[in-house]
C-alpha cells in the first residue's frame, strides 16, 4: 500500500513539475495582418528554391525553380532518376462560381 501511495505521489510531483512550468511560457505573437499593398510585378518572374517543402509533383527533383506570370505560373526541376527535366503548368481561374 506504502508503495502504492509512494508511486501516486511521484507521479503527481512530476506531472506538476512538467506542466506548471509549462502553462507560464509566453509564446510570440504572430502578426496575421496581410500586407497593405502587394506589387505583383514584383513577384512575376523566375524564382529559384534555394529551400522547400517537397510538393508531390516535385519530389526527388533538384534545381527546381518556377516561372509566374499573370496569368499563368510554370515550375520545373530536374529529376536525377529520369535524367531529364520535368514539370507542371497552371492556368489562373476566376474566382466566380
């Protein structure tokens, strides 16, 4: 019984010196306003991934950058397996129905 009560109250020391400290960490403030203004010019253009979340149409590509315009945007990457350049086109939807 003794270790029984012995056990409950290391448990519940512990649960307390995990969760009291944890409960007064301050976390950041994230600024979730878009941008007032936002010059599309300046984004059209090529860009090159220099890091990246692998996207299913570009795994186990390298080199891979991707070409935007206004109405249409362009990626490609080459793959190492095909030796060859592959890639993908989207066209820009309305927004309507």
């Amino acid at each position: 019984m003794n270790i029984i009560l012995l056990l409950l109250a290391t448990l519940a020391a512990t649960a307390l010196l995990v969760v009291v400290p944890a409960s007064f960490c301050r976390r950041p403030k994230i600024d979730r306003r878009t941008v007032a203004r936002f010059d599309v010019a300046r984004y059209m253009g090529r860009w090159y991934e220099i890091a990246r979340i692998e996207n299913r149409f570009e795994r186990g590509m390298t080199d891979v950058w991707a070409d935007y315009r206004v109405a249409r945007a362009r990626e490609r990457g080459y793959d190492p397996e095909r030796l060859s350049w592959a890639g993908r086109r989207s066209e820009r939807r309305s927004g309507r129905g």
